[in-house]
C-alpha cells in the first residue's frame, strides 16, 4: 500500500470512529508502531486528524475542547453523582496513608465525608486546604502561581514541590476521559501538576461522573491505564478492559 493511500485510509477510519488507538490502526493497516505514529504527526500537520496521547481523534467529532468552566459553574452539574463519587472516595482513606487531593469540584465534595483524622493530606486546592483545616485534618498546601478559574495552585514550584512527596494515593479530577488520549484537562500548567502528583502516587484515583467519558480536552495528564477511575454509571466494555472503573 502506497503511504498516501494508508494516510487517506487512516483519516477516514478515524472520522468513522471518532477516536482510535495506535494498535488498533497497526493492526487495520498491518503497520509498525513507528509508522502509524509518522502517518498521525504528518496527518496532524496537515489538520486532518488530532493526534493525542496513544492515538488520534476526529477533528470532526467536536469531542475535543480548551473550554474551561468556572468552579461555581462545574459545581452545579451532577450533583448527585459527585455526591455519591466522593463519599465512596473517601471511604478509601486509612490511618496510615499519605494522601494528595488534587483541585476541583468532585474532589473538594469529598472532603466533606473524610473522616480519618490520621492519615495526612496534601493539596494545591485553595478551597480544598480550608475545607481540610476546618475538619481538624492534618493539612499541608503546595506552594506556588494561584490560577483564579480553578482556585488551584499551579505552576514550576507546585510542581517541584510535588515531586519531593510520595503519596500513597491521590484523588484526582478530569475534564475527559478517552481510551486514546487518556485522561485530559484544557490547561497546560494544570495537567503538568496532575501528571507529576499521579507519578508520585502508589495508586490514583480519577473521580469522574459519567458525563466525562469520551470527552476529551487539549491536554493528557496520564494514560488511561495509569489511574483507576470511581464513577457513577458503568462506561462501555473498553474501558473496564483497560482500567479499574468502579461504579457507585
């Protein structure tokens, strides 16, 4: 098959399916990991396709998004299911653990059903450290750059601070879930400091309503087979196959 013609085919199998993954187009085109990769780069260029973490997504599926919300927004939607996510969340914290609390609205409901006084926690929540401090909970906040959006903190110190740390577990947020592109938020700085607390974390755990899923936003923090996700309604067979998804 001629490069051109394989390129041609892979658009249009990618527009057909919305999101697809590396080894999924080697095994259609019978090709190397390095060639599929080389076809997306150039597909990508050419604005054809989107090419994301561990494979590619339709530019015409409208899936993809650098849309943040405000907090006060993302609070009011689903509140049920975020209610019903961080109350199961919580109940995974034991006297021993050193826990990390990533910034956003699931997480921060969360903290409302914490109810063990010795484990310790850290967060780059702004909200989220107050909501700790006010429950008399062994409390430490990362330094750095204030995002006012997301009251979260963010940038090179949050990131650096993180890295000095081993949590045994994290609770983090999302913006998107996809096979493809992992687990996605729309800014950068953000996903550079979900990405290192989940490298520093034993096991993490996206809290995630069922919304979330086949969304994706501009910016993989890590890869769908990295986290174990805690959410409200059970998601297609794909992605129990990949990951531990538990449904509350």
């Amino acid at each position: 098959m001629l490069t051109q013609e394989r390129r041609d085919l892979i658009v249009s199998y990618v527009n057909d399916n919305n999101a697809v993954t590396v080894a999924e187009l080697m095994e259609k085109f019978d090709a190397s990991a390095a060639t599929i990769r080389r076809d997306l780069s150039v597909l990508h260029d050419e604005k054809k396709i989107l090419k994301v973490f561990g494979g590619a997504t339709s530019v015409m599926s409208g899936d993809v998004t650098t849309f943040e919300p405000s907090v006060s927004a993302k609070a009011s939607l689903n509140k049920e299911e975020k209610d019903a996510i961080s109350k199961y969340a919580a109940s995974l914290i034991y006297d021993e653990d050193f826990v990390y609390i990533d910034s956003g609205t699931t997480t921060l409901e969360m903290i409302k059903y914490i109810e063990n006084n010795k484990a310790k926690y850290i967060t780059n929540g702004i909200v989220h450290a107050k909501k700790l401090l006010e429950k008399g909970l062994n409390t430490m906040i990362i330094g750095g750059r204030c995002k006012a959006s997301t009251e979260a903190i963010i940038g090179p110190d949050c990131i650096e601070g993180i890295s000095k740390y081993h949590f045994t577990k994290a609770f983090m947020g999302t913006n998107g879930i996809s096979i493809p592109a992992g687990f996605t938020t729309p800014d950068v700085d953000e996903a550079l400091v979900k990405q290192e607390a989940v490298k520093h974390a034993y096991i993490s755990y996206v809290l995630a309503d069922h919304t979330k899923f086949g969304q994706v936003s501009s910016v993989t923090f890590a890869d769908i087979t990295s986290c174990c996700i805690i959410t409200d309604k059970e998601p297609s067979k794909n992605y129990s196959s990949k990951t531990i998804v538990k449904i509350v």
